[in-house]
C-alpha cells in the first residue's frame, strides 16, 4: 500500500459513523468496487473514528459501520488512507484501527486530490 | 466543450449545496457545455420533492430543477435508496410500498448508485455539492 499513486476515483469521508454520510460514503465506495474502479478512501477529520475497534451500533439502533469496513478489501479497495494530522490531534494509534491505513502527510493528501480523476466528498 | 456530472447533496434551504449546484448547472448550460447526468444523493432528494411550498416570494428549488430539467432534457437521477428513507418516492415505489402517496417531481427519476459510476465513466467531470 503506497500513498503516492492516485485512484481514478477518490473518496473523501470527513464524519464518524454514526452518520448517514458515513454510510453513504461507504455504500458508494463499495459500489465503485463491485463495477471495479480504481478507487480510494480517505478518512479525514472525524472520519478516522470510523476505524476505532469495540463500535457496536445496537446501543443506538443502528448497524455498525465497523463491520462492513472489512467489506472494502473483499470489493477490491485496498488503498485506505487516513489523515495523519487528525489521528494525532485525537489522540490515537494507528496500530490500533480495525483496518490498515496509510496515514497522509497535509502535502500526500493535496497531491492525491489533485492528481485523482474523481473526487467525491462526503 | 465539456461534458459534467454534477452531485447534490444537500437538500434545498438547509444549505449552499442545492441553489449552488442549481446555479452552476444553468450556467455550464448557457456556456455551451452539456450536463451528462444530474444525480441527487442523500439529503439532496429532497430537490426533487414535488411537496415543497416555500413561501411565494421565494424560490421554489424543486421546481426550479424541474424546469431546468425539461428545458434540457437532462438526465436528473434521485438515488433510491436515499429517496425511499428520505420520504421521496414515484408511483411506482409507493404502490410497491403501499404509501399514501407519491411525491417525485416529473422529469426526475429513480435509480441505482450504478447510474452515478456510469457517470464518472462517462462524464468529463465530476462536480460534489455537499453541505
């Protein structure tokens, strides 16, 4: 996994997962993989809350975004970024997140907007 | 010329997001360049709700789509899944789900999040309107 090549299609999610943007980003990413895009994600801001092990949605009647994360691989999306900034202002490990992700340094996160197709942010 | 694909996220007065993708759109048609696919995406279903009243010395958003639709005959996509949780549905939707009515703006139509990669396929660009 290599943050210096640029999908076709970049995602950008800037919210936890207990919101629909959330949901929807992830939906649509998968959606890119089931018609084989080469696509990325970029959990920025908030959006790396997304990764923290023990979720469990049924507290608040919601599924867990946690559990279809892992889905991501299996559609073929294996480049997952995070922004390196907002894991240090929370406060958090990256070696602890459900998934591996490439943490991007403010100039790594420009250059891949810039060079990608596609941008959708949610 | 260029050819867009343009994303609304946001519903109508809640936000930017809406009259902006609105205005934009309109002029990228008065340049010249065409509009591949309009695609209305989570809140920004409520775009195409034929149920809007604003009051009369305002815009009325959805209609104003809707005109803006059938001028061009564009193609203007309101994501199923967002619109059915959303309170949005066709005819045929709300007698497959037995609601009391239907309520999506003619000229738009119901679809598949497909319809949106087919249109980062073939669109030249891909234009994001979220709150």
């Amino acid at each position: 996994m290599t943050a210096a090549k640029s999908p076709e299609f970049l995602f950008i999610c800037r919210h936890s997962a207990w919101t629909s943007q959330a949901s929807a980003c992830l939906e649509t990413v998968l959606t890119a993989g089931v018609f084989e895009q080469d696509a990325a994600l970029i959990l920025e801001g908030d959006g790396i809350l997304q990764l923290l092990p023990g979720q469990d949605g049924s507290v608040l009647q919601q599924k867990t975004l946690a559990n279809q994360l892992p889905a991501l691989e299996l559609y073929g999306i294996t480049r997952v970024y995070v922004e390196y900034a907002a894991a240090k202002e929370r406060g958090l490990n990256l070696d602890d997140f459900i998934l591996p992700a490439v943490p991007l340094q403010p100039g790594q996160l420009k250059d891949m907007i810039a060079n990608s197709r596609h941008v959708l942010v949610f | 010329m260029s050819s867009f694909a343009v994303v609304v996220q946001g519903a109508p007065y809640d936000s930017q997001a809406a009259l902006t993708a609105y205005h934009f759109s309109r002029a990228v048609l008065q340049s010249g360049h065409s509009i591949y696919r309009l695609f209305f995406y989570q809140d920004g279903v409520h775009n195409a709700s034929s149920l809007c009243t604003p009051p009369q010395d305002e815009l009325n958003l959805p209609r104003a789509w809707q005109q803006l639709i059938q001028e061009h005959q564009l193609d203007a996509v309101v994501c199923i899944a967002s619109a059915l949780k959303r309170g949005i549905a066709d005819a045929g939707e709300a007698s497959r789900y037995e609601l009391p009515v239907s309520n999506l703006l003619a000229g738009f139509t119901i679809g598949g999040l497909g319809l949106l990669m087919d249109a980062t396929a073939n669109a030249d660009r891909l234009l994001n309107f979220a709150p």
